[in-house]
C-alpha cells in the first residue's frame, strides 16, 4: 500500500472520527453507526484474506506433496473455523454498537 492511500484513510477516519467526542463525551448515533460499519468491514476483511492465504497455502502444500493432504487438511479446517470465528466476533460488536443507536 502506497503513502497516499495511507494518508488519505488516516484523512477519512479522522473526519468520521469528529461525531464520536461531541455531546460531552458520549457517543452520537452517527459515531456508533461509523463505528459498527468499520467493525464489520476490518473483520471480513481480515478474515477474507486470511481465509484465502490458508487456502492458497493448503492447496500448495498438497500439490507439491499429495500424499500429505490428510495432514494438510484437518489442521486447514480448524484454522479456518477459527478465522471464521474472528469474523463473528467483529459482526457481535457491530450488533451491540447497533442496539445502543
């Protein structure tokens, strides 16, 4: 990732940052809203990628040794169980940041 589009979603989060410090410290509607899209989006996002780097990975491993594809394939499973999990917990917080709107 380059500097500027660094730059530029440091940019955009502190503009959507701004609603979160008003009416005395409490959180404001459109802070909890922000705040529930970004949960959802960083968690599939992270779990997208590593669901397909574990994949890609996996099916690597079993090409260049297919007699190794039991032992490939349990150990995939369960770590994609449990980035699966991850994502869940992101899509529980933006849940609970909803029902506080």
């Amino acid at each position: 990732m380059n500097v500027k589009a660094v730059l530029l979603i440091a940019l955009l989060l502190g503009l959507f940052a701004s609603p979160l410090y008003a009416a005395d410290g409490e959180l404001t509607n459109l802070g909890l809203a922000i705040g529930a899209g970004i949960a959802i989006g960083v968690a599939a996002l992270g779990g997208g990628i590593g669901q397909g780097r574990t994949a890609a990975s996996a099916v690597e491993g079993i090409a260049r040794n297919p007699n190794a594809a039991d032992k490939i394939f349990t150990p995939m499973i369960l770590g994609l169980a449990l980035i699966e999990s991850l994502v869940i917990y992101g899509l529980v917080i933006a849940f609970m940041l909803q029902a506080k709107i």
